[in-house]
C-alpha cells in the first residue's frame, strides 16, 4: 500500500483495460488502485476511460473517469473541481496524454506542429498549473510528467514530438524549482520504445521495428508496466528528496 491516502489524477488513462494492450497511463491507474490510492481517470477516450475505470472498480479498486483534453483550460479546471468533489483533495498528478506525429522538419505543417505542442507541453503546463492551488491547500504533492527519451535525443523523424517533449523536460525543472519550497515535488519520466496503443501501428512495419530493437541494449521494447513502476516510485513518497529529475527508463538506449 505505498500509496495509500492519496487521490491522483492521471491524463491520457483509458487504455487499461485487462487482456488488452495497456499505455502508461491506464497500467498506471490500475497500479495505483492496487497501492491503495483514489484515482482519477482523464482522457478524449471517454469509452476506453469508463471500462478501465469500471474494471478497477470491479477489482476493488477505487477510480472514476472524467472526460479531459488536456488541451482545454476549461476541462482542466473541471477534472481537478471532480477530483475534489469525489475524493476531497488532491496529491498526485500524472500528465500523461499524448500523441505521435512521426514527420521530417520539411514534411511538418504549422498544423502539425501546433498540435504537438498543445498537447504535451501545452496540455501538461494547464494541468499544472490547475493542479498548484489544490496541492498547496492539501501541504504538498507530486506532479510526474511523462516525456519521453525524444525530449533527451534526437531521431530521424518525430520533429515537433521532439520540440514538445523537450519542453516537457525543461517546464517540470522550472515547476520543480518554483514550488520546492511548498513540498510539491515535479519529475518527469524518460520512456523509450515500449508497445502500447499509441506505437502498436507503427510496430507492425518489421524495418522500422527492426531499427527500434536494434536501438535498445536491453534486447526487447518495454511495456506499459516498465514505466508505471517508475510513476509509482515517484508519486509515493519513496521519492520524497527528488524534484526536477529526469528518471530515464529506457533499456539503455539513451546510455550509448
Ligand atoms: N509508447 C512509447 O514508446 C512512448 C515512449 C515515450 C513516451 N511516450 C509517451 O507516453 C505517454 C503515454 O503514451 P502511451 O504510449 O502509453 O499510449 P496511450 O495511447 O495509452 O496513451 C495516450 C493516451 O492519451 C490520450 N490522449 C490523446 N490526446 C489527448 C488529449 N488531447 N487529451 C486527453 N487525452 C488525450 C489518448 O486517448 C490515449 O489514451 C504519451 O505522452 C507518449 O508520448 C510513449
């Protein structure tokens, strides 16, 4: 139970359905339950969202979902007022949602470019920022931001995720250092290649799996569980003198 007493809202959460190919997020709500948290589900995927939320539940687990873009102010401003509603505080927030966009510098748009910065660096600093005021009334908290090993290092494509996860990194520093003093704690997590619903596509093309395992000294892609472990250190208080860390987990990729 190591995280027990404690209510969590988690972004991007509605692949965590058992029997099914997790993400981080969904693999991450199910865990947390399992420690002994309150969680908070938020995703656009308001089906997946509810039928993760109501097998946690079916297990004993105790969550519900909340329909979230994390691109919206206004549905962040909801999600925390739900969070509070339902579970009377507030202590860990996981900014979590994202998507791919897999272009070249030439073959990015403006359009393109827009959207992946909304969602990760924009979607993770509303999140934050509507987080603070309730995790300053509750005397502190812990906010994991999930970039990725393409906000350490470049690659052949990915142009804008690379911007937008960049800006991840360097936004979790400078919350870190801003609320240290509170007792609110702000990390952000460094996955490499894993399979979850968001790369499953892309790993069906054999070359470009190929180039992925090639990349990982490890010899396998991760999955959703390899990085919900590290969301859970981080959110406990097990992590209690790290903020403004780059936990890297990763296989070795970024090592070489
Ligand atoms: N899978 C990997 O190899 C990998 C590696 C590094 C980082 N990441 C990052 O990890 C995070 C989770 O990805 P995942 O691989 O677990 O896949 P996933 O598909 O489970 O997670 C993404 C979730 O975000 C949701 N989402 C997308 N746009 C949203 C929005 N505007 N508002 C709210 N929710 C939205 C999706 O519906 C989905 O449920 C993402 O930020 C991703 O960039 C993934």
């Amino acid at each position: 139970m190591r995280l027990e007493g404690k209510v969590a809202l988690i972004s991007g959460a509605a692949s965590g359905v058992e029997s099914e190919l997790m993400g981080f997020g969904g693999a991450a709500a199910r865990m947390f339950c399992r420690e002994g948290a309150k969680v908070v589900l938020g995703d656009i995927n308001t089906a997946g969202g509810e039928r993760t939320a109501a097998q946690i539940r079916a297990a004993g687990g105790d969550a519900i979902f909340v329909k979230l873009d994390v691109t919206s102010e206004q549905d962040w401003i909801d999600a925390v007022a739900a969070t509070v509603a339902a579970y009377g505080t507030l202590n860990v927030l996981v900014n979590n949602a994202g998507t791919g966009a897999r272009y070249t510098v030439e073959e990015t748009t403006a359009d393109a470019w827009d959207g992946q910065i909304d969602v990760h660096a924009k979607g993770t600093f509303l999140g934050t920022r509507q987080a603070i005021p309730e995790m300053l009334k509750a005397g502190g908290g812990s906010i994991i931001n999930i970039s990725s090993i393409y906000g350490l290092v470049g690659s052949p494509t990915s142009t804008a995720y690379h911007a937008a996860k960049g800006a991840v990194r360097l936004f979790t520093k400078s919350a870190a250092i801003q609320y240290a003093g509170d007792n609110i704690r702000v990390n952000s997590i460094h996955p490499g290649y894993c399979h979850t619903p968001l790369t499953t596509r892309s790993y069906e093309n054999e070359r470009y799996l190929d180039w992925i395992q090639e990349r990982i000294p490890i010899g396998r892609v991760g999955v959703a569980d390899d990085i919900a472990y590290g969301i859970v250190f981080l959110a406990s208080d097990e992590s209690s003198f790290m903020t403004g860390s780059e936990l890297v987990i990763d296989g070795g990729t970024t090592a070489q």
